[in-house]
C-alpha cells in the first residue's frame, strides 16, 4: 500500500466502499514515495509502459519497485497488469538496475488464471 492507493481509496465517492477500503488497510504498512519512485514511474510512462494520462498507474509501480517489492498485485488490467506494461517495466528496470518485479492480478497469485 502506498499514500497514492490511499488517496484513491479517499477519493472513492461511495462512502460506505470507501470505509470498508480504510478498514482493509489499517495495520499494513505503507510503502514511501519519493522523488525516486516518480523519477523512475516517469521513465515507465516515457517508454509507453503507462500512458501520460493514466501516469498514476506507473506510481504505483514504481513505488514498489523502488521499495524492492517483489510482486505488484492490482486488478488494474487496462494499465498495469498486461503483457505490454510488464515487457516495457522490465526493460526500463534493466535499464536502470532495478530489480525485477512481477506484475499479478489476484486470480493470477491465487491459481485461478493464467496468462
């Protein structure tokens, strides 16, 4: 969990989801953003892994790339989970010696779909 998926959990308009998304969270520690983690969702979004108008999508993962988590769960199939978005995050982690991270949606770490 970063501050920007806490954002958009805060900006959810449906009060009661929006609740329920705080409540899911509390205790998990929140993963820092800094000017790393954007300078590197910028070259994601320079190389066509995220378009420019949907670059929040490449905060969050670089924020979990810069915070070395291994796995970027998300349900996000439009942006982020999605063969071009995972190609393009490799190579820009290559690029710039990041480690590798695998891009999931849930049913994927779950078992229950393949790629």
């Amino acid at each position: 969990i970063s501050n920007v998926v806490i954002t958009e959990i805060q900006e959810t308009p449906d009060i009661s989801l929006r609740e329920g998304m705080l409540n899911a969270i509390k205790g998990i520690p929140v993963l820092e953003f800094d000017e790393e983690a954007e300078r590197l969702s910028n070259e994601y979004v320079h190389y066509g892994a995220v378009p420019q108008r949907y670059r929040t999508d490449s905060l969050h993962i670089g924020i979990a790339v810069v915070n070395q988590m291994n796995f970027l769960i998300s349900w996000n199939y439009k942006h982020i989970v999605r063969r071009k978005t995972r190609e393009i995050v490799r190579m820009v982690n290559a690029l710039k010696r990041y480690p590798i991270i695998e891009i999931v949606s849930p049913p994927e770490i779950l078992g229950g779909e393949e790629e």
